[in-house]
C-alpha cells in the first residue's frame, strides 16, 4: 500500500477499495469522488483496523449521514444491553455509531463495536482517559491523553472527537463573554476543567502535530469538536462559538496538510432562522470541510421531545449545508436513551436526513417518495409497507384500525380521493353510500 490515508491517495490519484464502494454507494463518478476527497470537502472514515467496515462517504454532494450514540455510564452500565442497541441500530441502517462511553468496561464494549458494527464507528477518547488511568481528571498528564487516542485508533476507530479548538484564545473570549448555559459539551468542559486546574494549554492544541501522527499512522478522521457549541438558544452564533469555529478551521489545514481527513462538529440549540447562516460560516471558515450537527435542536421547552425539535433543525441544517446528522432521543436532557427512545430517535433523525437529501436534489432521493406515492395512488398497501421508513409502525397502526372496505382506511373509508379519483379516471361509477 503506497499511501496513508483515504486522502493521501486521492491526492496521489489513487482510487481505494473504499472509494469504489462510496461511489457506487452514492451514484457518483469515482474521478469527481476522489477529488473531493483530496480537498477534504468529502471524507471516507475507514481505520484500516476495522476489518468489517463497509465504507460510507461523508460531504458534498453525497446523501445525510446520521450518527447513533450509544455507550455505558456509571448509571448505566450493562454492557449487554447496549451490545443489544447496536444491533438495532445496525438492522434500522444507521451509517455511524458513537461510542461515548464514560465508565467501566469500555474498552471491552469498544472492542465488541467494531468487530460487529459494519457501519463506522467513532469516539471520544476524553471520556475514557479518566478510567483508563483510574486518575482525577487534572492529574492526567497531555502524554496520557494522546496515549487513550492512540488505544483508540488501534482498536480500529474510524472517527475520534477532539475539542482541540478549545485553545487559550478561545477560553479568554469565553470568559470576557458570559453565557447563560457555560460550555455544555461534555468532551469540552472537561478540558476547559483540566486547562484551569492545570494553568495550561489544551493538550489536543498544544501537541496537534502529534495527535495527527497518530490520526495518519491508523488513518482515523479527525473529528473536531464544538466545546463552545450552545447549549441554549440563547447562546446560539455567540462570541465564543464563533470564535472556536475560526480556530478549527486553522486546525482543518494543518491536518490536511498531512493528508489526515477532518468532519467539523457544530451546534447545538439554535433558533431557526440562524440555522441557515451557521451553515455556510462553518463551510467558509473551514474551507468545505463536512459538517456534523447536533441538531440544532430549535427550542429549549420541549423534554421528552427533543427528538423532534432536533429533527426540525436538523432537516433544516442538511438541506443548507450540513453533511451529518447526529441523532438526538426523546431522553435527551433527562436520562440514557433506552431501547425504545434509540428507535425513535433514528426515525426521526432519518427523517430529517431524507427530507434534507431532497431539498439538495441528492441523485435518486426523490425515487423512494415517488414509488411511495405511486403505492398509494393505487392502494397497494403492502407495497406501501415495503416502502415505509418504519414498516413495522405503519403495519401496527392500519392493524389496530380495520376498515369496513379493504381498499381504504378508518380516516376516509368509501371517501377515500385515491379510490374515488381512481374509479372516476376509470369511468366507473362511485357507490359512497351504496354497498359495493
């Protein structure tokens, strides 16, 4: 193999195993994927350790991507039981699984995603480092943290989260600055934490060369976290995280400058109508890098929710720019997602992916909705099933609901437009009020 990374060839002019599947994947010309992938407008996330992995394309031009959290706490940390979501996850398509992991057994729990998860699979290495080391947090050493990143890209992770920009310039612009929800990053708190309590720089920032080193040797992708991402709406385009934004675009070319592939981590709570314009500061100010959003979720009222005012935003964010979706579940803010709440959130989360994908006339999007409405015009209900992001949901609901007329539902019955126009275009007569 004469290249290092999935960027490095396409600078060379060679294509991959992984470009070829992207590319049929994606419907797209392998010459024009292979140059967005040299100017990192497009990354393939692919650790030459993850021998399972079946490559997905992130960027420009290429349909949303989302991201499934999962990961054992100190309340919750039955490994099984999350091993279980993963694989519900897996079966319901999702592109990405982020292990966030933060207590106990991780590395046994990361071990096991990779070697099942065929999707990509990505990390926060800060949230290991305290239980590696079995250490307070401000007696780990910059050293010991660049050493969790290396067990990670090891172990074959395909993305890891930094919060590298999270330097001593962006602390003072934070601090001269007051927000109402502080950092709410969890990744980012912690570092801002250690950087107090130690009087020192970011060790992601300070030892960047280094931690690119590593990114290339493994050819993990570089995800750089938002630590200053609001955490309230009225945090959202503020001082500080525009600020970190500027600085991880100066990280994005000294990466690419060694060929190490970056996706840029964004907000966040965020009112609608700023949604738009974050979009196209994130891809001015870091060069066309993909960008990953939380969200935004777009108010801050809704607990038990929040899968869907993340969905509003994140339909909105993707179809102005954003590339990758993080999922958000009806528990964010209130506890650990179970079973039930990952399901939704990825529905959710889908659907505001494809709703995106639309918008940006991603090549074939609009198929699946005209097959979809061509089910439907003709009452076909089992194709509609086939076709249904969640078939099993909309089977359940026409089952609890029997009509008297099989070719309609218990909304219309025998005034049903489809059956009515169908039978009208067909010459026949209509018979509302008689039996059939």
């Amino acid at each position: 193999m004469n290249y290092t990374t999935q960027m490095d060839a396409a600078k060379k002019g060679i294509t991959t195993r992984e470009m070829e599947i992207v590319s049929k994947k994606e419907n797209i010309n392998i010459d024009e994927l292979r140059e967005l992938v040299s100017q990192g407008k497009v990354v393939i996330p692919a650790n030459r350790n993850h021998k399972l992995l079946d490559p997905e394309g992130v960027g420009e031009g290429l349909r949303t991507k989302i991201n499934v959290n999962l990961g054992i706490s100190k309340d919750c940390c039955n490994v099984d039981k999350e091993l279980e979501k993963v694989k519900i996850a897996l079966d319901m398509k999702a592109e990405a699984i982020m292990d966030l992991s933060s207590y106990g057994k991780t590395e046994e729990f990361r071990k096991k995603l990779v070697k099942m998860s065929p999707a990509m699979v990505g990390t926060v290495p800060v949230y290991d480092a305290l239980g590696f080391y079995d250490k307070e947090l401000k007696d780990i050493t910059a050293e010991e943290f660049l050493k969790v990143v290396k067990k990670h890209a090891k172990d074959g992770v395909d993305f890891v989260t930094i919060h590298a920009g999270l330097n001593k310039e962006t602390v003072e612009v934070f601090k001269r600055n007051s927000r109402l929800t502080n950092i709410v990053s969890r990744g980012g708190s912690l570092m801002y934490a250690w950087m107090e309590l130690n009087k020192k720089e970011n060790p992601f920032y300070e030892y960047y060369d280094e931690l690119l080193d590593i990114c290339a040797k493994y050819d993990v992708t570089l995800s750089l976290g938002d630590a200053c991402r609001p955490g309230s709406i009225k945090d959202s385009t503020d001082a500080s995280q525009i600020k970190e934004l500027m600085i991880l675009g100066e990280l994005t070319k000294r990466a690419w400058e060694k060929n190490v592939q970056v996706i840029i981590e964004g907000p966040g709570h965020m009112a609608i109508n700023e949604i738009q314009a974050n979009m196209l500061l994130e891809k001015k100010l870091c060069h066309g890098a993909p960008f990953y959003v939380l969200g935004p979720i777009v108010t801050d009222i809704a607990p038990g929710y929040d899968h869907i005012t993340s969905a509003i935003g994140g339909a909105i964010a993707a179809s102005s720019g954003a590339d990758f979706l993080c999922y958000v579940t009806p528990a964010e803010h209130l506890r650990l997602p179970n079973l039930d709440d990952m399901k939704e959130g990825i529905i959710a989360t889908k659907i505001a992916a494809h709703a995106a994908d639309i918008a940006q006339n991603i090549k074939g999007a609009k198929d699946w909705d005209n097959e979809m409405s061509k089910a439907r015009q003709v009452l076909d209900w089992e194709k509609m099933f086939s076709l249904a992001i969640d078939p099993e949901k909309a089977r359940r609901y026409r089952k609890e609901s029997t009509p008297e007329n099989e070719d309609t539902c218990t909304m219309c019955g025998k005034m049903c437009s489809m059956r009515n126009m169908n039978k009208i275009m067909e010459g026949k007569d209509l018979n509302i009020l008689r039996e059939d």
